[in-house]
C-alpha cells in the first residue's frame, strides 16, 4: 500500500468557514490515525496593498501575530477538541496568490495532504482548491470539504477507469476505511457510448456490449490489486449523454455517499490543469459530499 499520510496542511480564511472545516480535519486525523503533524494555515492578502500600508502601521502589534492569535484560539475549541494526537501550529504567508502560497508551504513541509473549504451559502469564492489543482507545481493530494459535510466517513466511493490514479485512490481509500470498523469502501465505473457512433450503432444493443467490455476490464484491473482490494464491489453507471463528473455526482447523492475520492489524472494521463479533468468538475458543483483527490 502507499506510505501513510502523516503531515496535513489546513487552508483558513478568517471566516465562519474555518469553525467547519477545524472540525472536519480533526475528524478527518482521527479516522485515519497516521497524521502526526497539521500546519494551519492562513495567507494575508489585501485587495488595495496601498490602502493596507496604512491600516498596518495603525496597529499595536503586526498583524500575522494577531491573526496566528485567532487561529490558535480556534484550534484550541474545534481541532484540539477532535485529536489529540496530533501536533499543530499555525503558519501566515503574505503572497498576493493564495493558491500559490499554499502550494508552495505545502511542498516546503512536505505535506501529504492539503485540506481546504468549499463554500456554498458562506460569503467567499471558495475556489482556492480548484485553483491549486490546476498548478503544474502542486504535487500534494487535495481535500475539498463543503460548509454542509457531515462529520462521517462510513460510505467511501472511489470512481474507477482502471488507470494507475484509481488505484492510488482506492489504495487510499481502502487505508482510510480500515481505520474504522463501521467504513466501507465502493467503486464506481463511468462508461459511455463514443459519440461518433450515434447515428450508425442501435444505443440499446451498443450499451449492453460496452457494459460487458467495462465488466471485463475490471475483472482484469482487480486482478492486479493487492489481495486485500479485490472484494471491492463497483457499480457499472452509463453516463447517458451527462459527463463523467455529473454522473458520479448523481451516483453519491443517490447512494448516500460520505466522501468521493478520486484520482487527479485519467486514464489518458492528461493533467488536472486541463477544462475536462473529472475532478475539477466535481469541484464545481456545490454539493455536500467532501472530495479528496490523490495525486
């Protein structure tokens, strides 16, 4: 199995968002059970820079102390409350690209995991985890939680196109649900008619042969598995003409899923920088299931 994660880095923003998602990485570090060290992490950007000079040189004391202040005080209530086990410090950066500040701090600790909000309601763009994705020089995997995630990790769906991500992300996913004896891990596998044959090949009779071929191919891709993957039921869902990503969608709220974990590159290789990555997509939408993407 992959090496254990054992450094996560926390993405704060000074709003109501930070409460939610303290709990959920607290949470989130006593499923797992590996994680020894959490950076939290907020990155000081101003709007007007000239305007922020001014309001700096008013204040008693440097700002990135104060913030660190009202971090640490959080912490204390809603990430310290949920582990105990893990050493935490909070960290400022003053960069004017907050994906690239995170990004960068998390290559300096070596983090392997990078836990950020996704908003819905809360004021904000909630786009810093879409943003970091797309960064060539991001390497880390990324854990998107949305204001309304529940605090439960019992039914873990990994979408599956027999490529070397999915099984980084079903290997992950499999460890995650070990650490607990109520957590179950499912696949899901995508298939689609291509769509240069619509107007020549019957939809009907094409669907069942192509499910067939996906069929197989798991067979032979579970074969391949380490031993302790291979019970690992997968559910075959045709896309009918939504995409990929609008599919899994649809099959995690359908099935009551409580996390999504995916792989950041598809079968084809091509790099999560691109418009039709599936996991930028599920990024997109704004619903209440948290995604972790393995790189």
């Amino acid at each position: 199995m992959d090496s254990k994660i054992s450094k996560i880095l926390v993405c704060l923003d000074l709003t109501e968002m930070d409460r939610v998602l303290l709990r959920y990485a607290g949470h989130f570090c006593r499923m797992l059970g590996t994680v020894e060290q959490a950076w939290l992490v907020h990155n000081i950007k101003f709007d007007y820079p000239g305007e922020a000079k001014f309001l700096l040189d008013e204040l008693e004391r440097p700002l990135p102390e104060l913030i660190a202040e009202e971090i640490a005080e959080q912490a204390q209530r809603h990430f310290e409350s949920a582990t105990h086990s893990v050493d935490w410090k909070v960290e400022t950066t003053n960069r004017s690209s907050t994906a690239h500040a995170l990004a960068g701090l998390a290559h300096e600790k070596e983090t392997g995991l990078v836990i950020c909000g996704r908003k819905i309601s809360y004021q904000g763009s909630g786009r810093v985890a879409e943003k970091m994705l797309r960064l060539p020089e991001f390497h880390g995997n990324l854990l998107t939680v949305p204001e309304t995630a529940p605090y439960r990790m019992e039914r873990l769906l990994v979408p599956v196109d027999f490529s070397a991500p999915s099984t980084r992300a079903l290997k992950l996913a499999y460890k995650m649900a070990s650490a607990s004896d109520a957590a179950a891990v499912s696949c899901q596998h995508v298939y689609s008619i291509p769509t240069h044959y619509f107007p020549y090949i019957p939809v009907k009779g094409f669907r069942r042969s192509i499910e067939e071929q996906a069929k197989n191919d798991f067979k032979k891709y579970r074969e391949a598995l380490p031993e302790a993957l291979k019970p690992i039921s997968c559910a075959f869902t045709y896309c009918n003409g939504r995409t990929v990503a609008q599919t899994v969608y649809d099959f995690a709220i359908d099935s009551n899923k409580d996390l999504i974990v995916i792989g950041s590159r598809g079968r084809g290789g091509l790099p999560a920088a691109l418009l039709g990555s599936t996991a930028i997509q599920l990024m997109q939408f704004d619903f209440h299931v948290p995604l972790l993407v393995v790189r």
